[in-house]
C-alpha cells in the first residue's frame, strides 16, 4: 500500500508518516514494480500501534522504545505517566479556579485584574504579614472572591491571619456560609474548627441557623464552640450543651456566661436552672462537677435557682453546701 492510500485509511498525515520514516519509526518494507516503496500489513499494524501509545502521552522516543526494546518494563512508564498527568490536571484546575475568582471580580479594565491576581497570590503567600494584609485588603473597591477567602480561611494556621479572614468573611455577609458548612464536614478536625469559627462571626440569621444545625454536629469542639455562640445569641438549644460542657470542665467559665445571658430572660430562667438542677442530683455527676454546677446557679435568677440553692446549702458533700450558702449570700445581697 502507497503512502497516499495509508495516509487515507489511517487518518496519519503522509508529512507524519514520512517523519516517522526518518526517525526510523515505521519504514515501508517493500516495493511497487514501478520502484515505489510499499507499506506492508505489518507495517501498517507498526502505524497503528504507535499511533495508540502516542494516544497514552508517550513521545516519540518512548514509543520507539517501547516496541523495540524487549526489555522495555512498561508499568514503570505508565506510572510515570499518571502522575505527569495528575500534576497536568491539577495545574488546569488551579488555572481555572484563579480564573474564575478573576472572573467572580467583574475586573473592568487590566488593572483591575492585576489588582485581584495580586490579592489571590498574597493570600498564598508563605509571609504571613502578606496573607493578613491581603484579607483586610480584600474588603474594597476589588473585594477578592468569598470562595478565595473561605479556602484561606480554612487552611490558615496562624492566629492574626486567621482573624483577619474571618473578619473579611464576616464582611461578605452570608455568601460564603454554603462553602462554610461544606468545611463543617471536612475529614479534618482543624478545617471543622477553623469553619465553625468563621460561621460564628458571620451576624446573621442564616449563620445562627447553621450554628443551631451544628449542636448536632459528631464533632465535640464543633458543637460547643456552636453552643458557646447560640447562647450569647440567645438561642435556647444551646442550653443542654452548654449544661455538659460545666459538668465535663471544658470551657465551664464560658458556657456559665452564655447560660447566664440566657437566663436574663425570665422565660428561660427555670429551664436552665431545671437543667444544672437535674445534674447535680446526688450520683450523677462527680465532686468537682457538682461544685461547678452550683457556681454556675449564682447567676441564673428565680425561684427554681434560688429553691435549689437553699437544698444545696445542706447537701452531704461538705464543700457544695459551703459554695451554695455562700452563692445564696450573694444572691440575698443583690
């Protein structure tokens, strides 16, 4: 078969086919009468196997080699070749995803573009005095995308540059709150954190509710610092976990606050004191746990608080009675 005739059945380019033939890929093994030279059937089966290594990413080089050398180890290769290609994607998708926050921008001149690439690369930035001027630059005339912000946010270690991201995140307003719930169930403990705690300085209603969703949350820190947040919000599904919080000693100073405010309206005020009540039966909780609830008693007002207290006054374990006269003092005095 002539070069025009295999060029036609095997979509190569006959400028292909002779390239191959210099490089010493494919050589037309026989001749026409007339002199020309002939592409046999293995010779064409030589073209499309080729063609199907050039398919994987292989170069020229590396496909000669593989159908030449029989000690050519191919899984080696293609190993090499997964990984060029995973580090290929993974470039594209970097470029996109820049793109898109450009894009996110409404840039309307070079300048602006320059601008915003600016901010995105500080915010990537090994210097952490670079990522934090960037997050309280990025609230402006050119404010850097939410989905920018949220996954520094997220992956930010240091204290300073993760206060400022999520000041900025706070400023964005509720915008960056559906990429907060996704970090809320992140495989990794610390971006879970770092996302409960920038959905906490988020002052609306649609951040409130998706703090009350994370009092349900597996895990344990999401669900109190949620709880810690709710009650200073005011938020009554808060109070079992605030309540658990003063007996297991975690954040006890904290959550005795929010029960606290909580407690200032009136309404609420024999349901939280019901709530430190129930735990400080005799037998549910250990000592120390005991004398925390009843600290945390001094400051809930009405008569179930102030009932309680004066039973506590003669409970058998000596320094709870002592603490829940002494509250009850106080309270009198006030």
């Amino acid at each position: 078969m002539l070069i025009g005739e295999v060029a036609r059945r095997s979509g190569v380019s006959a400028r292909m086919l002779r390239h191959y033939d210099t490089l010493g890929l494919v050589r037309p093994t026989g001749r026409t009468v007339g002199g020309y030279r002939e592409y046999s059937h293995e010779d064409i089966r030589r073209i499309f196997h080729i063609e199907s290594l050039r398919s994987l990413g292989l170069s020229l080089r590396e496909v000669g080699r593989a159908l030449d050398d029989p000690g050519f180890r191919p899984s080696d290769l293609v190993d090499d070749l997964i990984r060029q290609t995973r580090d290929r994607i993974a470039g594209e998708v970097e470029l996109l995803t820049r793109l898109r926050r450009i894009g996110a921008a409404e840039p309307d001149d070079w300048a602006d573009v320059l601008q915003v690439v600016a901010l995105l690369q500080d915010l990537g930035s090994e210097s952490a005095d670079r990522r934090q001027r960037a997050a309280l630059s990025s609230v402006g005339e050119f404010p850097v995308p939410v989905e920018a912000l949220v996954e520094a946010a997220l992956s930010e270690a240091d204290p300073n540059v993760a206060g400022a991201l999520r000041w900025a995140l706070a400023q964005s307003g509720d915008d960056g709150l559906a990429l907060l719930a996704e970090g809320l169930d992140a495989p990794t403990a610390e971006v879970r954190r770092r996302a409960v705690r920038a959905v906490a300085e988020i002052p609306h209603d649609a951040a409130t509710d998706l703090l009350r969703d994370a009092l349900t949350h597996a895990d344990l820190t999401v669900r109190r610092h949620a709880a810690l947040v709710l009650g200073a919000r005011g938020v009554v599904e808060a109070v079992p976990t605030l309540v658990e919080m003063i007996v297991e000693g975690t954040n006890d100073v904290d959550a005795a606050d929010a029960l606290s405010a909580l407690a200032g309206d009136p309404a609420l005020a024999d349901r939280i004191a019901t709530g430190l009540v129930d735990r400080l039966a005799p037998g549910t909780s250990e000592p120390a746990a005991r004398l925390r609830l009843v600290q945390a008693l001094a400051d809930v007002p009405g008569s179930t608080a102030s009932d309680a207290l004066a039973a506590l006054s003669h409970d058998e374990d000596r320094a709870v009675a002592l603490t829940a006269t002494y509250v009850r003092t106080l309270r009198d005095e006030r």
